[in-house]
C-alpha cells in the first residue's frame, strides 16, 4: 500500500514537474518572440529615420544638393504597404507601420526589397527626389532682366542621363499678365544621353514693373521606370526708367544658402541703374547677425544709365557657428537711391567624413591567391561622395562570423595603397597609415588577404568597421561577397549511376546559374528513396567535389533534414558533373526500383526542390 501510494505522489510531483516546465518554456518563447519582433521593428525605425534626416539636410543646403544614404530594409517586410506615401518614408513590418516624414514634400521612389540599400536624395525647388535622377537640367532657376514694352530670352538646357528613352512635358506656373511667359517647346521625346534645349521667353508690357515670380514644371514619363518631376523656379525684374528710388537697383533681391560651420561661400549680385541718369559713388554696406561674415565689397565709382555691373562678395560662416539659421543684408546706395540683398544662411552641422564614405560589397569576390593557404576578399567598392571635400581612412576594422578554423588576416589594400600585419584576427582594429579618397574618388582596388585558413568554405559573413581623420565611424552591412539562393541553383538527374555495389549514388550535376552570386548549402535533405525499399538503407555520407570531401556524415532516415558538417559554397557560374558528387547508405538502393528526390535550403533560408529521379 505505501508503495503505491508512493508511487502516486511521484507521479503527481512528475506531473507539475511537467506543466511548470511547460509554461516557463511556453513564456520564455514567447517572450523570445517578443523580442525578435522588436528588434525588427527598431531596425526599420532607424532606417527611415536616417532617410528623413538625409531629406531635411539637403533641403536645408538648398536646390541641387544630394546625399547619399545606407538604409536596410528587415525581414517581415510588406513591399506593397512600403514606400513613399503622402510625403512619408513608410517600412510596413510584421503588419506595423514604421514611418518617419521630413520637413518637406517627397517625390521618387523607395527600394522595399529586404536587405540594404542605397538611395540619392537631392533637394529641388519645392520638395527633395529620394532614387536616381536620370534628367538633368543646367541651371537651378531661370532669371532674366526688362524694361518695360521689352522682350528678354533665357534658354535651358534638359539632359537625359537615364538608361530609358524619357517623354518630356513642360509647364508653367505663371499667373501675370503685365509679364507674360512663353516656352519654345513644351512636350518631346528625349533619348538616352540625349539633350534639349528650351527657349524660355518673358514678355513685359508697358505698366509692368517690378519682380515676377512663377515656376517651371518639368516632369518625365519612362517605359518601365517611375515618373520624374523637376520644378523651377521663374523670375523676371522689370526695370522702369527714371522715377526716384527705382533708380538703383540690386538683382537678385534674396539669396538663400544652406552652409557649415567653417565654410566660403563666393558669390555675386547685379548692381543695375534703371533710371535716366548716370549714378556715382556706389558704397555697399551690410548689416545683422551675418554682417561680421561678410567680407569688404568693393564700391562702383559710376553706373550709366541702362548699365549693371557685377559685384562679387565673400561670407564664411565662422567656426564653431551653432547650427540654425542667420539673416542679413547687403545695403546698395549713392546717398540718394539704395536698393538691398537679403541672405538667409541656414547653418546646419557639418557633415563628417562618414557620411561622406560609401561602401559597396557587391562588386567583390573570393580569390584563392594561387595557392592552397591563402584566400582574400578583391575588388569591394569604396567611393568619397563629396563633391569638394577629400576624405582620410585612418583605421580599419575587419569582422567576419561563421568561422571555426581560426582564419586571421594579414594584408589590407585600399585604393592601391597596401599595409601588411601578422596574424590579425577578427574584430581587431588596425592602423592603416591614413588612405585618402578625392572628392568623388570611387576605387575597387582593394582586397582584404587572409592567411593559414580558407575564408568561404564557411558561409562566412563579414563587416569592416573604417574610422576616418575626423574620428567618424562607417560599418558596412553584414555580408561580404553576395550569396544568392534557390532562385540561382539548378540540380541535374539526367546522368546518376550506382556505385559502391549498389549502396551509392552518384553523378549527379548542379549548376550556379549567376555569374556573380556564390551559393551556400546549409542544409538538405534526400528522400522519396524508403518508398519502394525493401532493405531498410539509411542514409549515412553527403559527399561534394570541389573540395572533394564528406559535408556530412550520420544516420538520416528518408526525408530526414540534415545540417551539412562542412557548408558547400558554389563559386558564381559555376557547375560541377561528377561521380564525387554521391549520397552513400548503409545498404543497397538500387534493387527495389527506389526514387530519389533531393531538397537544398540556402544561406538566405531559400530552398530549392528537385524533381524526383526514377530509380
């Protein structure tokens, strides 16, 4: 009786044992779940973030800028919730919403595939271009100067630097009548590379005088790619003969410059005399918060009637200047008439040498160095995206996951420039002796050499970590040269035959169908086989040539899924026919008419599917 009863209250212990077990596993999954989930949806919030920080910058620095900006798109992703929308940069993940909107109106489009990317971003007139701008227009705006009853031309030039044939329609937002406005051509078909000039005409009347201001829309229509609109602006001053203080006159009446501390801006105006006498003695003065940056103005001894002269200024914006926005005035007089330019500088922080920097993984590839012990990493891209500004790399660090083998490296060429090391391993930071990128320098001679231990036979994935003269930090994305997946594989039954006296098959082909994507293999596994066998066989060998070796070794049964012990890594175009090729059993497979099907699951958790081979 007490052992039975003893028995019981085990078996009642066993049982709460069981159900505690159970609902610590089921919380720690979940909130595992919970977690994972999160940290998705921060990795989207930092992308459209740095997206809405790149919008406002460029719009700030006024028409023309651009930037380019890394973002990455996380799994879980819904393409067709995400994109621009209403002035939004939008990443719908795991059916939330992530959305960052900058300080202005957005046109262009947004890469939503999962993974990193690169996007443009440059400033128009009225709102910032996130993609590629394939038409390009000559000038930022177009200004002419009349008189009244007077006809005055500016002509702009449109270029096509896209890889599609472009529709082009123009048209103007003009709403004056004592100016009126006319173009040479409003709709033409402009190919790749090709450019066409625009005769824009103002047309003042015998009332008119003062400022006109308007805009020019151009928009372009491609075959396959997104729409394209560019505005600009339109602006006619009507100069009157004689009449008191319009005798003088200073064209353009406002300039607005996006700068950073430190920096020079060399720039002019129009000192014009649009009255019936000659003026003399013209002395130019500033005044406001910016007056200190401007730099002495040169005055005119005498201006003729109808004449206007060039005057050329200097502002440097101090060091140090707090990021924010500065007004001031530039005063024109004779002691009789004056006329004024009025700056606005919006002083934002000045960009680091980081973020000029970008980084391409794409075009690199594995090489084998010519012999056995030695594997590096060629031909990545590095580029300085400054117009004007060279940029220093002074410390390199290279990072690599997936590697048992203890792999370390000991050479780094950037740009030409080579530094050798001993036995660095990975995550160590190391002196490269300062390498510098000119303004818009872009090199892909550069390769990363490791020694003693292969580096791709792994799936190894790799960042490099680059701090720059200034300090400022870049990582690049996790990856190194780009593994494809299912969509690039192809598996051959046309040619197996049986070998180790029927316990073995083998001969089996694949290919690599991309010329520039390497493929892993993580896991597989064979079936179908069990179906008609009579013996019981197990599979117990995966072998591959190139290297020639077993990735795996064990016991699997019919359609068991197996983690390779050694990943196969397929080069680009790869393909590979041979009898090395084999799956090896304990027993014979070739007695019973057994079928064989094979399925592949890559590095990107792809899988492929074969079809079934008839035994």
């Amino acid at each position: 009786m007490r052992k039975g009863q003893a028995a019981v209250e085990l078996m009642v212990v066993l049982a709460i044992s069981v159900t505690v077990l159970i609902a610590i596993y089921s919380y720690s999954a979940t909130s595992m779940g919970e977690m994972n989930k999160q940290k998705i949806v921060d990795e989207a919030q930092t992308s459209v973030n740095s997206l809405e920080q790149a919008a406002n910058d460029v719009y700030k620095q006024g028409v023309g800028a651009t930037k380019k900006v890394f973002y990455k798109v996380p799994s879980g992703i819904d393409q067709t919730k995400s994109g621009i929308e209403s002035d939004t940069f939008v990443l719908n993940v795991l059916s939330t919403d992530v959305y960052a909107k900058p300080d202005v109106c957005l046109q262009g489009s947004l890469e939503t595939e999962q993974g990193g990317h690169w996007a443009w971003v440059t400033a128009q007139e009225e709102c910032v271009f996130v993609g590629t701008q394939s038409i390009a227009v000559d000038k930022t705006s177009s200004y002419v100067t009349l008189s009244q009853s007077d006809s005055q031309d500016d002509i702009i030039t449109v270029t096509n630097n896209g890889s599609e044939t472009a529709a082009m329609f123009l048209a103007e937002s003009w709403a004056h009548t004592d100016v009126t406005f006319g173009m040479s051509t409003s709709e033409f078909s402009l190919g790749t590379g090709a450019s066409q000039p625009v005769t824009l005409t103002y047309t003042s009347n015998a009332s008119a005088t003062g400022n006109y201001a308007g805009s020019l829309g151009i928009g372009a229509s491609f075959p396959s790619s997104a729409d394209q609109n560019i505005s600009l602006p339109l602006n006619a001053e009507v100069q009157v003969a004689g009449g008191g203080g319009g005798s003088l006159a200073v064209f353009p009446s406002t300039h607005v410059k996006g700068m950073v501390s430190n920096e020079v801006d060399n720039n002019s105006f129009q000192a014009c005399n649009s009255g019936d006498t000659i003026l003399t003695s013209i002395s130019f003065s500033d005044s406001e918060t910016i007056a200190a940056w401007i730099g002495a103005i040169s005055g005119i001894a005498s201006l003729a009637v109808g004449e206007c002269q060039t005057v050329n200024y200097t502002l440097t914006v101090p060091p140090g200047t707090t990021p924010n926005t500065y007004n001031g005035t530039i005063t024109a007089t004779n002691g009789t008439y004056s006329d004024t330019l009025d700056i606005t500088v919006y002083v934002t922080a000045a960009a680091t040498q980081a973020a000029l920097f970008s980084f391409d993984w794409t075009t690199s590839a594995f090489d084998d160095c010519g012999d056995d012990d030695c594997e590096r990493i060629d031909d990545f891209t590095i580029q300085n995206t400054s117009a004007s500004d060279p940029i220093t790399i002074d410390k390199v660090t290279l990072s690599w996951t997936g590697d048992t083998e203890g792999a370390e490296f000991d050479r780094i060429r950037l740009d030409g420039t080579e530094e050798n090391f001993s036995d660095i391993a990975s995550g160590v930071e190391v002196d490269i002796g300062n390498v510098t990128l000119s303004a818009l320098a872009s090199s892909t001679n550069n390769r990363f050499d490791f020694d003693d231990q292969l580096i791709k036979n792994e799936c190894e994935t790799f960042s490099v970590t680059f701090e720059f003269s200034d300090a400022s930090t870049y990582t690049t994305a996790t990856t190194g040269p780009v593994y494809g997946g299912a969509a690039d594989f192809t598996w051959d039954w046309s040619n197996p035959s049986y070998g180790g006296r029927g316990s073995e098959l083998r001969g089996m082909a694949f290919t690599n169908n991309s010329a520039t994507k390497y493929l892993c293999i993580e896991r597989m596994r064979v079936r179908e086989w069990s179906t008609n066998d009579q013996d019981g066989a197990m599979l117990d060998t995966i072998r591959f040539r190139n290297p020639n070796q077993d990735h795996w070794n064990g016991t699997a049964d019919d359609g068991d899924w197996i983690t390779l012990d050694t990943k196969k890594v397929i080069d680009p175009s790869e393909s590979q026919n041979s009898n090395d090729n084999r799956f090896e059993f304990d027993d014979d497979i070739d007695d019973d008419g057994e079928d064989f099907g094979v399925d592949f699951e890559f590095s990107d958790s792809s899988v492929y599917n074969s079809s079934t081979y008839d035994g």
